[in-house]
C-alpha cells in the first residue's frame, strides 16, 4: 500500500512537471517579459557597479537613452543622453528548453572527458 502512495505521488508531480514545461513552452519566456518575442522595449545597454548594490546604468527605452543612478532604495534620473545615436539590438539568442538542455550536456560531456 506504501509504494503505492509513492508511485501515485511520483506520477503527479511528473504530471505536474510535463504540465508547467508544455505551457512555458507556449507562452515563451518572451510573453514574460514587458517588450514580448518582438524585442524589449527597455533594454539595458550598460552598467557600472558602483559598491554594494549600487550601480551606473545606461537605459534605452524607445530609442532614448536614460543616465540612471540605482541603489536599493532608489532609482534617479541622472540626465537623458541626447547625442548616444540608437545601438543595434542585441543579437539573438535561443532560450528553449532544447537549447540549454544541450548547452549543459555539452558543458557537461567536457568535463566528464
């Protein structure tokens, strides 16, 4: 009666686990971020660690640049870049299950060797 329970439980969270991966798989990890699969909105093109947990950063945001001061309390405007002209995107990268499943066997097939 005991592995029974257990066997039941196991199929449930497997269950569980094939359910959260298949619907992930159909929103994307794009849909959960604020710009979509289409690109971000807001993207951070540079940052300067200032001390603990405080940083510089350069922000784009509809094609404008943003001077922010960030601190763990606070995020301040230090000035809008006017003359920065609009940096190409980021190139793309594949955030499937897939791919970082064999980026992790091919990380881990290395070591092994």
């Amino acid at each position: 009666m005991e592995g029974l329970k257990m066997l039941f439980a196991l199929s449930l969270v497997l269950a569980l686990l094939f359910l959260m991966a298949y619907v992930l798989k159909k929103i994307g990890p794009g849909r959960l971020s604020p710009g979509g699969k289409d690109g971000l909105a807001m993207r951070i093109v540079s940052t300067l660690p200032l001390g603990e947990r405080r940083y510089l950063l350069i922000v784009e945001l509809a094609g404008r640049h943003f001077f922010l001061g960030v601190t763990t309390s606070s995020i301040q405007l230090l000035q809008e870049l006017r003359d920065l002209p609009p940096l190409p995107a980021p190139p793309e990268t594949d955030t499937s299950f897939e791919s970082i499943m064999e980026k992790a066997r091919t990380l881990l097939r290395g070591k092994n060797t």
